[in-house]
C-alpha cells in the first residue's frame, strides 16, 4: 500500500469517529449549556468546532484520495 492509500484511510476513519462523537453527550449534554465559551453554550461552540474538524478531514481528503491525479507524483 503506498502512503496516499494509508492517508486516506485514516482520513475516513477520524471522519467516521468525528461524526459518531457529533452524536455522543460529548457534543450534546444533556440538559447543560455551561461552560460558556465567548458567549455561546457549550454544545454551540462544541459544534463548531467538531464541523471544523470534519471541513479540515475533508480538505486533507481531498489531497490524498488515491484516485487524485497530482501532477507532483506522476512526473
């Protein structure tokens, strides 16, 4: 297996955790909303920052799907 076949699997894989952790009392407690975080609760600002991830997961995917053509690798 080469390196770009390693990076996109693992790139699955913490998309996969990140979206299973999005439905956990992690992200969503129930009944809480402290601690505040710049004014918003924490199940707000948990969100964002989990979509985040997940926009950063799909920018790193985008670079190493094994069915990209880069110009880099095949000169």
């Amino acid at each position: 297996m080469n390196k770009k076949r390693i990076f996109w699997r693992l790139c699955v894989a913490a998309a996969i955790i990140v979206c299973g952790l999005s439905f956990t009392p992690l992200a969503i407690p129930a009944g809480q909303h402290q601690p505040w975080l710049f004014g918003m609760p924490y199940s707000l600002w948990m969100g964002i920052l989990l979509t985040i991830l997940m926009v950063v997961l799909t920018w790193l995917g985008s670079k190493v799907h094994p069915g990209t053509y880069n110009t880099e690798d095949h000169d």
